[in-house]
C-alpha cells in the first residue's frame, strides 16, 4: 500500500506567496520596457515566438520557488508492507540422543528408520511449519547441552539438528531431568506469551543431579508448558551394533505423563514414524496463538528530488534570462 505525506506541511503556506512574486516579476519587466524616444517608431512588435515566451524564465523561476517551498515540507512517500506474525511462542526441543536411540524400528519409504534420525526429520518439518517462533535445541544423554539457542533463523537450526549424531555425547544413560534444566535457562529470560519444551525420549532418567520432578516444578513457577514424546515400541527392542546385540525396555510412560501434567502440557506416545508426525502436527496446532497484522513502512524522501528539480529550473531560467530573452537595458 503506497502513501504519501509532509512531515513539515507548515512550510506550504509560503506558497500563497507566489502570486506575489510573480506580480512582482511582471512589475519588474513592465518597468524595464524599452521606450522610443521617435513617435514614428513601430507602434506594435510582430508577435515572434520569442516573443510569446518571453514569461518562460518568470514561468521556470516561479516553479522553482514552488518546488523549494514543498522540498522544505519534506515530502515522501511510503511504502507500506503488512507482515503477519504471531504474538510469539518460544520453543525448545530436547531431543534424546543416548544409545537406544539407535534402534531402527520406525520406518520411512519403506526402509527402516533409527529413532533419532527419524526424529531430526519430523522435528526438520515442525520448524517449517512454524512462523516468526523463536526455537532453540538441547540434546542429552548422560549430559545435556545447547546445541542452538532460541533463534528465528531456522537455516542455522536445521543444520544445527543435521549435525546431531549418536556419540556425540556420553550416550550410556538418560539425564532427562538435566535435559529438562537446560531447556528452562533457555527460557528463562524470554519475553514471549508462550512458552513450551518438547522433550523427545525412548528412555527413563537414569542419572543427573536433577530430577525430573523437580525440573517439571521449576517450568511451573516460570510458567513453561512440556509436551513430552515417548518415542518407540510398547514391547522390548533388540537391534545390533557391531557384535553385540542391545535390548531396550519399553519406555516407562508414568514419569512422562507427570511431567506433562505438572505444567500443563500433553503427553504422547509414538511408536511409528506417521505417529510421529501427527504428534508434531498436534503440538503444532495447540501452539498457534492468535495472530496480528504488524505494519512496518518504508518511507522514500523527496526531497533531494525536487531540490534537484528546482535547481535545474533556476539554471535554465537564468541562462535563459541571459541568452535568448536577455532584456536591452
């Protein structure tokens, strides 16, 4: 949406001034005409074209002074854009990266999936759908870690969540309560009307200093919801590294559901990729607020375009007055 304003309109009273001075410069030439001091001079002057525009430098210097008079009213015009966005929702994820999660029991195109790969992908399509949310990612095992912190730049996040791979920490046991910590710092000093922690598990807290309990207590006094994501079978998982062969319990559901409950947050569970993906979709839609249209405006200055203009005029006009239409004295 184009509009246009002066920022100092005061200044265009001076224009009802401009009659005067063109008054003015016709008083001026009526006072310089030639006279003829021999009666049986030419009564009348044959009409030549430079006759008939000999006001053009009165005509050019009048405009010039107009255009002065509006370049000092600051004109410009502005370009409008709308831009929707939401009243803001902080994310983190906490994604789960110990050993289990390499047990490739989910699927995608056919193919079996490990749990943390098919993860980063849903968690990749989630941040597509998200608009104008600050999102940040923390991975845990026996430690937790920021891996990104709250941004809007969802191209360094993602390849940020591309880099995560099993064996970047200590993946021998589950701290989730410390996961949960780590997420909440994150959180702690954001503005946003919202604000949420998803954490993503297959496993139960089995080390750290800090309890889930006790982490679930801190995100209620700060206000924070946890969506918390139970990933994988309801039944033991065997699967192969190297020569070994690994058994994973099935996920204890309980201390997940508290945590959620706690803050008022869902708990689900995802024992194949599509429900996975509907998980996301789910949180997606409880987390949209309500939406408002922020106007921002670009506004271009004109005046240096009609000083220009001005100038020119008062040039040509000049040249004029001392070229073509020079006045005998």
């Amino acid at each position: 949406m184009n509009g246009f304003e002066f920022v100092n309109p005061v200044w265009l009273w001076l224009l009802a001034l401009l009659p005067l001075y063109w008054l003015f410069l016709l008083w001026g030439r009526r006072g310089r005409a030639v006279r003829f001091s021999d009666a049986a001079a030419p009564a009348r002057l044959p009409r030549t074209l430079r006759l008939r525009l000999r006001r053009l430098p009165a005509v050019f210097m009048t405009v010039a002074l107009a255009l002065l008079v509006a370049a000092m009213a600051r004109p410009r015009r502005g370009l409008t854009e709308t831009k929707i966005r939401t009243e803001g929702v902080d994310i983190v994820i906490a994604l789960d990266d110990s050993g289990s999660m390499e047990a490739a029991d989910f699927s995608a195109g056919g193919k079996p999936v490990s749990r943390l790969d098919i993860s980063k992908r849903v968690i990749e399509n989630f941040i597509a759908g998200r608009d104008e949310d600050q999102i940040g990612l923390v991975v845990f095992g026996t430690y937790a870690f920021t891996q990104c912190p709250l941004t809007v730049d969802y191209g360094v996040l993602e390849r940020l969540l591309d880099r995560v791979r099993l064996g970047m920490l200590d993946g021998n046991r589950t701290a989730i309560g410390s996961a949960l910590a780590v997420s909440l710092n994150r959180l702690r000093e954001s503005k946003a009307k919202s604000r949420i922690v998803i954490l993503l598990t297959d496993g139960n807290n089995n080390t750290g200093k800090i309890a889930p309990e006790t982490a679930a207590e801190m995100a209620r006094t700060l206000g924070v919801k946890i969506y918390t994501i139970g990933v994988g079978s309801t039944t033991p998982v065997q699967y192969r590294k190297g020569f070994n062969i690994y058994t994973i319990e099935p996920l204890n559901d309980a201390p997940l559901k508290q945590i959620a409950e706690t803050t008022g947050g869902k708990y689900f569970r995802a024992t194949d990729s599509r429900a996975l993906e509907e998980i996301f979709k789910s949180i997606d839609q409880l987390e949209r607020t309500p939406s408002e249209a922020v106007v921002y405006t670009q506004y271009r200055e004109l005046f240096p375009l009609l000083s220009i203009l001005a100038l020119g005029l008062i040039l040509l006009g000049t040249l004029l007055e001392w070229t073509s239409f020079r006045r005998l004295p």
